[in-house]
C-alpha cells in the first residue's frame, strides 16, 4: 500500500506504501492505454529500489506496483522542476496523459483477471485442477486535512484516473486519530496482512494529505505442488554455508530459459495471466552479479520464456520486512525538490495553492510488504502470469524433463505477463 502524506509550510509529507497479495481495481474516466509505459516505469523503479534501497546480503521484497501507483498520484499534483525531476526518478515519458492512461490500461488489466479467474477456476476444478479463483484487490485513497484547498481538478483527476475519492480528517486537532484510521483503512484492504503503515512518527498536527494505495494479492498455482513431495533439502546461503529448509518438489511444463549467468523459470498462476517468476544465477555466480545484469526490458522478456517440461524443486518461504522508509533513496536517486530539498524548492501547486509561506512538500513515505508462498500457491502483493497452454498432435516420447533445483539465493518476481510489469519483487538469501 502507499501513502503519502504532504505537510504545510515544514515540507513534510507522508508516503505510505504497503503491500501483500493485492493489486487494485477501479473504474476509470480516463482513456485505457498501452500498459506497456506503466510496466517499464514499475520494473525500473523497481529495480532502482531493490538495488539502493535494500542489503544486498539479505532477503528483500517490495511492490513495484504499489510504490508506483502511490507516487503516479502524487506526481499528478506536482508542478514545473519537482514534476520534471519525479518524472525522471519515476521513469515516466513527458506526455502525462501517456503516464494516465497506461495505468488504466494496466489496471484494466489486472481487474480482468480478478473477474475472469472465477470462472476459469470453476472449469479448472472439474478436470481436477485448482479450485479457487486468484483475489486481485487493490484500492486507493486521500486522506485530506477537512476544508483544506486542494485543487478541484487533482481531486477530480486522481479520483478518475486511480479511484482515490478524497476523505477529510482533521490532522491538526487530532492526528493520533487521524494516523488510526488510515492505519485501520489500510489493514482492512489487505486482509489485515499490512498493520500500521504510518508509524507513530508518520504523521502530525502540520500534515494536509496522505495519498495511500493498498494492494491484496492471494493466488493458487494453476497446479498446485503435491504437499508430499516436500522434503528438507540443502539451500546454499553462501559457497561455504548451508542449511536444510522445507522445499517443494513439481515436475510440470513451467517456463524456462538458459541465459547467459542465470536460469529463469516461470510458474503460472490460475489463468496463467499472473506467475511466479524466479531468475536463479549459476552455481558459483553471485547474485550481485546478476542484480547488475537484470533492466526492465529483460525482466519482460524472462517472463514470457517458453514451456517446457521441468523438475522443479523450490523452496518454501515468507517474507514479512520491517517498515521501509523511502525518502533517502528517493533522494539518492535524485527526487530531492519534491521533498523540499533545498528549502523552499518543491512545487505541488497543482495539487494545492503554492504560497511563499504555506505550501506542500513530502516528508517520507512509507512502504510495507508482505508475501508467503508454499504448495498451494502465494499470498503477497501484486501479480502477473500468463499460462501457455501445450498443444500436440501425435503421440510421442517425451524428453526426460529438465532439473531445476533453487537452492541458492535468487531473485524473483510477480508479474503480468502480457505487459510485463512486476507486481512484487524481491530477493531470496535465506529461505528460512
């Protein structure tokens, strides 16, 4: 989920990002465009974050789609040099209406998956496979300080284009209460899975919005791996050491590939519209190394390798990381006026009136995450996969599959395989 908060005068403000199975799903006044422009800017920042914003040493998830949906509102309200520069750190092209109706094309998308996996789970089950329907839930919201001015026209647009409705709050006389209800909002919109988004600290008397987009993903794998099969097996965490941890086993026709360095393999979810998607480096390759290799465009790519016949041992994990505090690599990155750096630099004045000495800036932003998979499929935030379906015409041997053991650290990814965007990313160094 994502949340921001923009504060008066201080150049405070609140982003808050929170994620666990979910994606979102409004209607729209906008075009629907190309999710094409949207996918590239999620994978991008995505990568961006994951390789400044996390320890390169240990387990790491985070939602590019939900990072980016919190901040596209955001941009939205965002006027001469902070937009340019929150354009160029969010990898999106000049054109707005571009950006806009690219996450309406995404989240068109996404929202008919949630629709169509109903049924397409209720056919599934009578030729034996999964029974259940992936749930895609994602919403978003403002939440104003009451009788503020923001400005008609970003109201009406994010309302639009995202599905945030505006909801008044009284930051200044009550910001306790006011920090519970979007906490309560926000938990309620993730099947209770994100709790207290915005820490004590987050938000106070000076704060005038908080922009917060929550997302909820849980889907079960097209064939779900058998539970017997799980066995203890060895997970190498370094070369020099190892540990024992709960692993999976499957032989199906998943999509793989042999890239330079590295292995991908794809795992649909029901529908085959969303997958798991691992990229497991060599053995004796680092994943530093192969961190450095991967763009957005080749995040695309491995996502839409061909099916093949593959023995699959995969280990089970949960990954639940602390609260993550965005502002500094955002900075890093090179986002710095919209956070009012230097004083008196940013510019939301199309979001609300911009005076010398009343003004909105961001002052954090806050991102949480959440993800479980095991045998029956995944809980986390943000998905996309697309199932290819085999077709043959004669009789014939099959080849002896092909073994994949993810018994070293990897990276991986949930994503929409048509458009190629990664709902949730991440890394595995310790399974355990």
């Amino acid at each position: 989920m994502n949340r921001r908060d923009f504060l008066k005068n201080t150049g405070q403000a609140v982003i808050g990002l929170g994620m666990l199975n979910a994606l979102w799903g409004k209607t729209y006044a906008a075009s629907v465009g190309d999710p094409t422009t949207a996918a590239r800017a999620m994978n991008a920042l995505g990568l961006d974050l994951l390789r400044q914003g996390t320890e390169a040493s240990g387990n790491a998830l985070l939602s590019p789609f939900s990072i980016q949906t919190a901040f596209a509102m955001t941009w939205t309200g965002a006027d001469g040099a902070t937009k340019a520069e929150m354009a160029k750190v969010l990898h999106y092209p000049e054109d707005e209406a571009v950006v806009q109706s690219s996450f309406l094309g995404l989240q068109k998308a996404l929202d008919d998956i949630a629709k169509s996996t109903t049924e397409r789970a209720a056919n599934a089950k009578k030729f034996g496979g999964a029974s259940e329907p992936i749930t895609l839930a994602a919403a978003n919201r403002l939440f104003g300080q009451a009788d503020y001015a923001f400005r008609d026209t970003f109201l009406k647009t994010v309302e639009g284009v995202y599905g945030a409705p505006l909801q008044a709050l009284d930051f200044q006389k009550n910001s306790a209460g006011a920090r519970k209800t979007i906490n309560d909002w926000v938990a309620d919109r993730t099947n209770k899975r994100i709790q207290d988004l915005v820490p004590p600290d987050g938000i106070d008397r000076d704060t005038r919005l908080v922009l917060v987009n929550a997302i909820f993903l849980k889907a079960p794998w097209t064939k779900e791996f058998p539970e017997s099969a799980t066995q203890p097996a060895p997970f190498h965490l370094t070369p020099d050491r190892q540990k024992d941890v709960p692993t999976m086993r499957h032989q199906d026709r998943f999509g793989y590939a042999r890239e330079d360095g590295f292995t991908t393999v794809t795992i649909p979810y029901v529908g085959g519209e969303i997958q798991f998607l691992v990229l497991l480096p060599d053995a004796g390759q680092s994943l530093g190394a192969l961190e450095s290799l991967v763009t957005p465009e080749r995040l695309a790519a491995c996502g839409k390798s061909a099916m093949k016949e593959v023995l699959l041992y995969l280990p089970k994990f949960k990954l639940e990381p602390p609260l993550m505090r965005l502002s500094r690599t955002l900075q890093t990155l090179g986002m710095k006026t919209a956070f009012n750096i230097p004083r008196g630099s940013a510019n939301f004045d199309r979001m609300a009136p911009r005076r010398p000495d009343d003004y909105l800036c961001i002052s954090e932003a806050f991102h949480k995450t959440f993800l479980a998979l095991d045998e029956k499929g995944t809980e986390a935030a943000a998905a996309t996969a697309v199932a290819m379906m085999r077709v043959t015409s004669a009789i014939m041997k099959e080849p002896d599959p092909i073994e994949v053991r993810v018994d070293r650290p990897f990276l991986f990814a949930i994503q929409h395989r048509a458009s190629g965007a990664c709902l949730f990313l991440g890394r595995v160094t310790d399974p355990s």
